[in-house]
C-alpha cells in the first residue's frame, strides 16, 4: 500500500494548522504551503497522493494552480479536494471544470474533509501508478 501523503496548499494558519491535525491523527504524513506560488513546485517535488488546495490563495489562486496540474503529463492525474470560503455555485462548477476531484465549502466539518480526501485518494492508494507518480510506500 502506497504512502499517505497530502499536500495541503492553505494561506490561514489556524485553517491549515486543524486541517493538518487532523488528517495527522487519521495516518496522513501532511506538507503545508501557504503561497499559491509556490504550490507547484512543491507538488512535483512531493508527488503526494493527494492535494488539498484552497481556491483562494496569495501569489496564483487555486485554479489557476489546477489548472496547470492538470495540464501537467506526470502530475495531471493527482486527486485534488478544492476547498473555499466561497461556495457559491460558480465556484463549484469553475472546480468542476478546471478537473477538481473534490469541492468542499468552509466552514466544513473536519470528518468532511478526512472523508473526502480519503475518498479521492482511495484509488490512488490501492494503485500508486493511477496517480502518474509512481511512487510507493
């Protein structure tokens, strides 16, 4: 069975430091970055199983950030739980559209998002080769 790793890609601190515990607590090995600018990098460097990233974000929002995920030949399949403030529909069609796997509004419960996450990742972890990183555990 592959690694449970998760790049939480988050700006506030409180948001990012509950977020963290808990998914810790539920057996996820968890790498926080807070500049949307920075994600990418830290993606291909990381290769998680999944990413957590909020829609809005200092430096390149969320979308743009999926959006060249996705475009990405080794990295566009990497499951992805898109998080806002904002919930509005638009939002969770832009999501939709730009390939998020997942949409979760804040504020969220946190057994939400250990429930998401482990539930775009479910097919990863059974098969580290789907998510174009090879990378096992």
């Amino acid at each position: 069975m592959a690694e449970k790793q998760v790049l939480l890609v988050e700006d506030e601190p409180n948001i990012a430091e509950a977020i963290r515990f808990i998914l810790t607590r539920a057996g996820w090995n968890v790498t926080v970055e807070a500049s949307g600018a920075a994600a990418l990098a830290r993606i291909a460097t990381l290769r998680p199983t999944a990413v957590i990233l909020d829609l809005m974000l200092p430096g390149c929002s969320g979308l743009e950030i999926l959006a060249e995920l996705r475009a990405d030949a080794d990295l566009g399949r990497t499951p992805v739980l898109m998080l806002t403030a904002r919930g509005q529909v638009r939002d969770r069609e832009a999501a939709a559209a730009a390939g998020a796997s997942a949409f979760l509004a804040k504020p969220f419960a946190n057994a939400d998002v250990l429930a998401a996450l482990e539930a775009i990742a479910a097919p990863v972890l059974a098969d580290p080769a789907l998510s174009g990183s090879g990378k096992a555990g």
